[in-house]
C-alpha cells in the first residue's frame, strides 16, 4: 500500500497545476475513470493528437470542429476536453451552461 499525504499534495496543488502523488500499481485507472465519467455524468472529448491512454477513455475523438460539435449536442453536466486551449474555448462558446476541464 502507498503511504499518501493528500494534505501535502493539495498545498503544492496551485503551483504544479496536478496532485503529485504516487498511485497504487494495482489500481485500475480505466475503470475508475470510467466509475468517475457516469458518477459526475461526465463526458471526455480528445483532439486526434493526444496520447492514446487519452483517446482510450476517451467519448469522442477528432478534430477541433468535431469536438466542438460534440460539445454542443452532449447532455453531459461536465465536459473534459483534451486538447489546446482555444478549441476549448470555442466549444465552451456552444455550452454555456455547463462545467469544463480543459487538459492541453
């Protein structure tokens, strides 16, 4: 078992922009995202260029027109979106109304 000192990690949280702490080798991390995205009625876009961990758990993978088009005709309450920036933006233009997480 990993010895996790969540206390330290939150403060160094602002600085790094992650949680720096180690994960168990026998936690499955697919699943438990998988656990997460229906828990919280989550939805996860990613651009073609991302890694293909991402674009495993990933909903819909394309372009930046083709992700924003998701973005739009989802019924997600969160929507995390795996790529630069400004497509973010733009698809966030069509969404008003709900929660983002912009991974670059």
């Amino acid at each position: 078992m990993i010895d996790i000192n969540i206390e330290e990690a939150e403060k160094k949280l602002t600085s790094k922009g992650f949680l720096d702490i180690a994960i168990s080798p026998e936690l499955d991390l697919f699943l438990e995202i998988e656990k997460l995205k229906k828990e919280k009625n989550a939805i996860i876009l990613a651009h073609y260029y991302q890694e293909s961990d991402i674009q495993d758990v990933a909903d819909y993978i394309g372009d930046s027109l083709g992700l924003a088009q998701q973005a739009e005709k989802t019924k997600a309450d969160l929507i995390v979106f795996a790529g630069v920036h400004f497509m973010a933006e733009t698809a966030k233009i069509l969404t008003r109304a709900r929660k983002w997480c912009c991974r670059t």
